[in-house]
C-alpha cells in the first residue's frame, strides 16, 4: 500500500514542477544567472511543490480512514468520489495557474492580494503567451488524471500499520523540514537573484499567502 500511495503523491509532482519552467522561460528571457541558483530553484521548488501534494495526497488517508479503523471496504463508489476529488483539485489548480500567469504577465509579480482587490483581473487569453500556457495545462492535466485515476483504479485495501506509516511521511513532507522552522517563505529567498526567488513558490502557496494577507 505504501507503494501505492507513493505513485499517487507523486502525481501531484510534475504539474507544479512544469508550471515553474513555463513561467522561467518568460521570466529569464535574456537574464544572466548562475547555475548554482537554478539549481536552488530546483531543489527548494521541490520542497514547496512536495508540501503541496502532501495536502493534497492527504485527503486520500482521510477519505480512506474508515476503511482502516473500521468495517467499511473501498468499493467502486469511493474509487469514483476519489477520481471526482482529483478532477476538482486538479482542475482548480490549473485555473489558478493560469491566471497566476496571467497576472504575472501584466505585472511582473506572482498572484498576491492585489490581484483579489483589482478592479479588472487579467485572464489567461488575452494574451498569446496565455494562450500557450492554458493549451499546455490542460495536456498536463489530461496526463495528469490519467495517472492519478490509474493508481486509484488499483488501489489496495490496507491495515492500520501502513495507513500510519504514510500519515507520518505525509506530515514530514508538509511541514517540509526536520528542524525547529517548517517551511515556509523565508526558504524561498535563497538565490541572490529576485527574478528566481519569484518562480519558487508554486501557485497554490502563492494563492494561500494572497488570501492571507487578504483576510
């Protein structure tokens, strides 16, 4: 089962990952950099996008609990409100990508709570940069949930020592560190460029630090 749930946290992977070399092939156009912040960029971008598909993967121990400590059993049902969940969760998490890209590409910012107090928020289309991103989202998305559906489709019944044992890796993974400090914005300024610090973050972080500083 650890396996299995392994698989399905790393669907939740490549999504962000990719998000953050599309926005660097705008962002870095023409810019000289070093190689050692890039490589910063990548680990520390891991970091953040590992704690978001922690979250994510977590709902699935949730969902799955009663199964564990109780008497019910996954059936074909719960297989398909799993499926449901990762269409929503993903497919929000495309929209909110594109237009953090969006208003990114009109401000040169990341999404923050000006964008929630604008007046007119940029949409992805009306650019053709915006374009290119929302064509390429949605073929990672199709990939995406056909991994995510695959692994759910195969999914095991499990007993309560393995369903802890993921629960404890999935509270490391989200709290993103072994020392005193979990992780949080302070690691994303780690490079001595600005322009790298911003690719960082992913978008779900991006929008949760927006809507905090919002509200």
């Amino acid at each position: 089962m650890i396996r299995s749930y392994v698989q399905f946290f790393f669907t939740w992977i490549p999504a962000p990952f990719i998000h953050r070399l599309l926005f660097a092939t705008w962002l870095l156009q023409g810019e000289n950099f070093k190689w050692q912040d890039v490589a910063e960029l990548v680990g520390t971008g891991l970091r953040f996008d590992a704690m978001v598909a922690g979250y994510l993967s977590a709902v699935l121990l949730i969902f799955i609990a009663p199964t564990v400590f109780g008497s019910l059993h996954l059936t074909q049902t719960g297989r398909r409100l799993l499926r449901l969940y990762c269409l929503v969760a993903a497919g929000a998490l495309t929209t909110l990508t594109s237009l953090d890209f969006a208003w990114f590409l009109q401000t040169g910012t990341r999404i923050n709570s000006a964008w929630i107090q604008a007046q007119a928020v940029p949409l992805p289309w009306s650019s053709v940069e915006g374009v290119i991103m929302v064509m390429v989202l949605m073929i990672i998305l199709a990939l995406q949930l056909r991994w995510q559906w695959r692994c759910l489709t195969t999914f095991p019944e499990i007993n309560w020592i393995r369903w802890t044992a993921c629960a404890v890796l999935t509270a490391v993974v989200i709290r993103g560190s072994f020392g005193e400090q979990h992780l949080d914005l302070r690691f994303a300024q780690v490079t001595n460029s600005a322009k790298i610090n911003l690719l960082i973050v992913p978008t779900a972080y991006a929008w949760d630090q927006a809507l905090r500083e919002r509200w």
